[in-house]
C-alpha cells in the first residue's frame, strides 16, 4: 500500500530527528571516555563492543518482535525508551557517578533499542512505499540523516565545550522525544502473522530463523551478508582508534573536530541525491561497489593526515569523499533489503543481516583494541581502508551484474 504524503513526511522528521540525537550520542559518550575518563583502547572496543553485542545477541528476537508487531508502535517505543536512557546518564554524569560500566551498559541497551527502531522503520518503509519509489524515498532520507548529522556534528563539539557532557546529553534524550511526536498520526502496519506451525520455544526458534532461511535462499541478500560483514568489521577496527587518533595524535579540539564532522552531510547529500540516477544507469549492484569504492579512497585521507599535508584538510576529504560513497551504497542496500523477501519476512531477514555485521563488528573492534595496542593507531586505520576494498571487489564480483534490486 503506497505511503501517503503526510505519512511518510512524519516518519522522514522523526528520522532526521532521531538521527540528530544518535550523531549526538556518537560524539558525546566516546568523548566522554576518551578525554574524561582517559579510555585506553581496548577499553575504546569494550565500549564499541557493548553497543554491537547486545544488537548480536537479541537480533534475531528482535526480528521476530518487530514482524509480530506494529511498526509505528515499535518506533515509539524504542524513542520512548531512548530518551529515558540518555538523559539518566546525562543526571548521572551531572553527578560525578558516570563511570566507564554505566558507559558499557548505556552503551548495550542503546544498541539494542536502536536497532529496534531500525528494523521497525525499515519494515514500515517496504510495506507502506512502493517498490518502484523505495530507492527515491530511501534517497529522501539519507538527506534528511545528512542534514541532521550536520547539525548534531556542527553543534556538538561545542555543545560538550560549552555547556558539558551531562546537558549534551539532555538534548540528545530530548530528541528521541521530538522524534516520538512526529510519529503520531502516522499509520500503522498490520503485524505479520506467524507462517510456522510449531509452538513453545522450538516454534519460536525456528520462527526466528526465517529470516536466515531467506537469507540463504536469495543470492543477492547472500552477497549482502558478506559486504555488511567486511564494512562492519573495518569499521568497528576504525572506530577503537579514529577518535584517539584525531584528538591525541593531531590534537584537534572538539569544536574543531564537531565541524569537520559536520561536512560529511554535504558529501552524504550528494551521494543520496544522485544514487536513484546511478541505479538507473549502473544498476543497483554496481551502484553499490562504486559506492564502496569511493568510500575507500575517503577512508584512505585518514591515516594520511598527519603525514602528508595540512590534517584537518585530509579529514575534510575523507568526510565528504567516504561519506559520498557510503550514502551511495545505503540507499540501494537498503532498497534491496525491502525488495527481497515477503512482508512478514522483513524484519527477521533485515536482523538476520544485520547480526552479521554486529559479529563482525565484535570481531573488528577486538581486533582494533590488540591492533591498536601493538602496531600503532595508524596501522589500524589502514586496515579499515583494506576492508571496505574487499567489500568493494566482493560487490562488484557478486553484484555487479544484477541490473535490479533483487
């Protein structure tokens, strides 16, 4: 059933919104470990751990959830209970009592809470849009997520300097409420009745499954596992380091830093706007390894600062080439993850994709910690480059060819 215009503007705010108030979490609870709990890095990929563990363990349930339910409920909730988790650790920060276990913790449930949310909107979109208009209106919000992540990257750096951690916080919590309000009067979705037999818990194990078995049935959703795995490995390795890496080895404030983040949202716009033509010319497969490999040569501008050149200029390019490229690849990910499986599949499938890239993030990140640890920050940032490359071959070889979505 096509998405009214009303219907689909609500859910469109409440993703930019939610998004603001994610990007704002991203800056403020690893700066919080980094400059005021003076984090190591292994303790960096304990606190990356946390958040994608959680997102491992319960994905395949919260598959099943959300298919069982409504997708708008679904969205409320998880907002619901975001707000409440951010703005009591920003009371706990306020108080002196935020140490680095109630990081891992907030970390954890925000992780699992997110991914709800996702998989809920995800669903909403593929049964309320129109096949034909999923890459169009996908595109739409990517551009609304860049113009939010410029706004939280722009203010957040100088938000945490100017007014703390704790009040960064409140806000950040404060915009998952902002986001609940857009969502009403936003239809709901039938929830997906239960295509297995079987009852008790063997039911619902195999329930949950279903979305492995459709997996391994499509081949294109086969090639997808495999590019999350890799991107969501380099990334997880990437992100014990970044941090440490632009704030104690080039020594960029956070203000600074805020702003450089900011512009990826122009490269992220670019890439969305123009991702539906590039699908229509290249094919979504190909769209896809183009947009890995634009965000490897982006990735690459990291280890490079420093070295070579003026830092912060080096970083400015990998934010708008990489985050370019990456939107480029999002938009027809996601359209493709909408396309492929049957309604009452499309959360299950979805988790089951996503479970991946949360095991290869575990991987990633430990691996980042002890890579981190014996070779350096810059070495690890090199193999997170090498990782979206291989992506980029894998789609190209897996993908490439497939001149539709499914």
């Amino acid at each position: 059933m096509p998405a009214g215009v009303a219907g689909f503007g609500r859910v469109l705010a409440a993703e930019g919104i939610s998004n603001f108030g994610s990007m704002l979490s991203r800056l403020a609870i690893p700066w919080l470990a980094a400059l005021q709990l003076q984090a190591t890095p292994l303790q960096m990929a304990a606190l990356l751990l946390a958040d994608v563990a959680a997102g491992a363990v319960g994905s395949l349930w919260l598959g099943r959830w959300v298919d069982r339910r409504g997708k708008r409920a679904t969205m409320l909730l998880a907002d619901g209970a975001r707000c409440v988790l951010l703005a009591g650790l920003g009371f706990a920060a306020w108080r002196g009592a935020a140490g680095f276990g109630l990081l891992v913790a907030v970390a954890a449930a925000s992780g699992l809470l997110t991914m709800a949310f996702e998989l809920a909107r995800s669903a909403w979109m593929a049964q309320r849009v129109q096949a034909a208009e999923l890459p169009r209106r996908n595109a739409q919000l990517s551009i609304a997520g860049s113009v939010s992540e410029a706004a939280a990257f722009a203010l957040g750096g100088w938000l945490y300097q100017g007014l703390g951690v704790a009040l960064s916080l409140l806000v950040d919590g404060l915009s998952y409420a902002a986001s609940a309000l857009c969502l009403r009067g936003v239809a709901e979705t039938p929830a997906a009745a239960s295509v297995e037999s079987a009852s008790g818990w063997r039911g619902q194990w195999h329930e949950a499954l279903a979305g492995w078995r459709a997996i391994a049935e499509r081949p294109a959703l086969r090639a997808v596992v495999g590019v999350e795995a890799l991107l969501a490995f380099g990334a997880a390795a990437s992100g014990t380091s970044y941090m440490l890496f632009v704030s104690r080895e080039l020594g960029l404030s956070t203000g600074v830093l805020g702003l450089v983040f900011a512009l990826g949202a122009v490269g992220s716009a670019a890439g969305a706007a123009a991702a539906p033509a590039i699908g229509r010319r290249l094919g979504a497969g190909r769209a896809m390894a183009g947009g890995l490999a634009v965000m490897a040569l982006g990735w690459a501008c990291v280890p490079l600062a420093g070295s070579v050149g003026w830092a912060a200029a080096w970083l400015i390019t990998q934010q708008m080439v990489g985050d370019a490229g990456h939107t480029l690849l999002d938009v027809h990910d996601r359209s493709l993850r909408q396309t492929a499986v049957p309604p009452a599949l499309l959360a299950r499938a979805d988790a089951g994709i996503r479970s991946a890239g949360q095991l290869a993030t575990i991987a990633g990140a430990l691996a980042g910690g002890l890579l981190g640890t014996a070779f350096g920050l810059r070495t690890v940032l090199w193999a997170a480059v090498a990782c979206v490359a291989a992506a980029s071959l894998l789609a190209a070889w897996r993908l490439g060819r497939r001149d539709t979505p499914v």
